[in-house]
C-alpha cells in the first residue's frame, strides 16, 4: 500500500511550484522591460531624455538574472554547470548513494539481484554552451546492490566465473 505523502513533501512541491512561478513571472516581465527599453534608447538616441530608458533596460536585465536564479529548473542546471570553455556535447556520470527509505526496489545492473539500496550511477549526455546545460540529450541509470558495489571498490568480480573473469580478477588481486 502507498504511503500518504507528509505535509513536508507537500509543502516542498508547493514551494518549488511557487518559485518555478515567480521565476517566470521575473522572466517575463524583465523580457517586456527589455523590449520597451531597447525601443525608448531608438528612440530617445542623441537626447537628453535616454537616461530612463537606459535605467529600464537596467531593470529588466536584473529581472531576467533574479528570475533565472529564482527558477529551480533554471537553479539545477547552473548547478550542473562544468567549465565555461565548454560548448557541444559533454558526457557526464554522476555517483550517489540510495537509501532504504527511498522504498524503490531495483535491479542490480551486475547480478540483477532486487534491492533498496546500494550505489547509482546517473549518464547524462548534455547540450551546453558556455558550461551551461542547454538541454539533456540522454539520461540513464544503473543501480548497483551493496555486494557487488563492494566488489567493484575491492576489485573482486561477483559476476560470472568463466575463464577471463577468473584471469581478470587473479591480476586485480596481484597488483
């Protein structure tokens, strides 16, 4: 039977609801500042009148930048971000952890063995320009149980025991 979801989890989605909102709402109205700016510099140019809409194109791009960082979609991919000379595809892996009380059961990619918890490793194959994750491009996962992530770290193999595996684990030994 499901578990209800507590009134934390409740409040955590409702909070990243609002804010994923005002983000938008920062977004959009720095867009509109920026358009209306842009339009008073042409036509205030070589006046003494351009100092307002310099001040509004000011304000929008700060809107634009607040509602950026407001955003939590905007807010994750910044923390995904890698050095600023990167642009095109970048394969990335990320490692972390599974607890008991994240309640899914998953196969081990190595011994196929269900459990809660144990080692995952995210692949991610990404757009990004400037470090900055445009958009994902593939995202996979493999979830690995607690006996067989130990033997990777010691550098025992669980798997199967043919011929090269018996050779492949005899060298890791003696190294």
């Amino acid at each position: 039977m499901p578990s209800k979801p507590s009134s934390i989890d409740l409040a955590d989605a409702a909070s990243e609801l609002m804010k994923g909102v005002a983000g938008w709402l920062l977004i959009g109205l720095g867009v509109a500042g920026l358009l209306s700016g842009t339009g008073g510099i042409v036509q205030q140019a070589g006046t003494a009148d351009i100092i307002a809409p310099v001040l509004v194109v000011g304000f929008a791009i700060l809107f634009i930048i607040s509602g950026v960082l407001v955003n939590p979609r905007f807010r994750r991919r910044l923390d995904r971000r890698h050095r600023p000379s990167r642009f095109g595809r970048v394969k990335t892996a990320e490692n972390r952890t599974r607890s008991a009380t994240e309640g899914k059961r998953e196969p081990c990619v190595v011994c196929g063995s269900r459990s809660k918890e144990g080692p995952v490793r995210r692949y991610r194959q990404e757009y990004v320009v400037a470090g900055v994750p445009l958009w994902t491009i593939s995202e996979k996962h493999n979830f690995y149980c607690p006996d067989c992530a130990l033997a990777e770290l010691s550098g025992y193999s669980t798997g199967s025991t043919d011929e090269s595996d018996t050779a492949k684990r005899t060298i890791t030994e003696t190294e």
